[in-house]
C-alpha cells in the first residue's frame, strides 16, 4: 500500500532537485554569455573584426540558433535566454564584421 506522506515528501524533493537543476542552468548561461562580453566590448572599441573568420561566425551562429531552438523545444528558460542573448551579441559581431570589413 502507498504511504501518501511518502508521496508528498517525494514530490517536495524532485521539485527542490528541479529549482537547482534550473538554478545551474541560469548560472552556465549567464557564465558563458558573460564570458563572452569582453570580446564583444574590444570588438567594439578597437573596430579589428580580422581575427573572426566567415567559417568560426557562421558556423557559430548556426550552433546558438540550433541551441535555441532546442532549448525552445524543452521549454528550457535558461537554454533559451542564453543562447539568444549570446546570438544577439554575435549578430553584434557579424555586423561589425561587415561594417569594418577591408
């Protein structure tokens, strides 16, 4: 027979084990895209796009819209903001990539 106190006490720790799972997914996110900033803000200062080759923005890009859509699939919060906040600063890259181009 099923202990209903048993079932809630399993419930509490399956909704805790999914706050922290979602808590390290909100923390990978912004670590990555937050590594990501310094690139971008040197980028923009010293106008020098030579060292982002066509091939790494490109293939890149793909991966971040793939992440996102995938995230989106998941309802995954965390994959979703940061892969298209990251996508937004590559846009960023792609557009100054052209803009300065020789």
């Amino acid at each position: 027979e099923r202990d209903p106190q048993n079932d809630k006490a399993s419930l509490g720790m399956t909704k805790l084990m999914d706050d922290v799972f979602t808590f390290i997914g909100y923390l990978a996110g912004t670590l990555t895209t937050l590594a990501f900033l310094p690139q971008v803000f040197h980028t923009y200062k010293s106008k020098s796009v030579g060292d982002f080759s066509w091939k790494m923005l490109v293939a890149f890009n793909c991966g971040l819209v793939l992440w996102l859509i995938y995230g989106v699939y998941l309802h995954s919060w965390p994959m979703i903001l940061a892969n298209g906040v990251t996508l937004a600063l590559q846009a960023f890259l792609v557009r100054m990539k052209i803009k300065y181009r020789k």
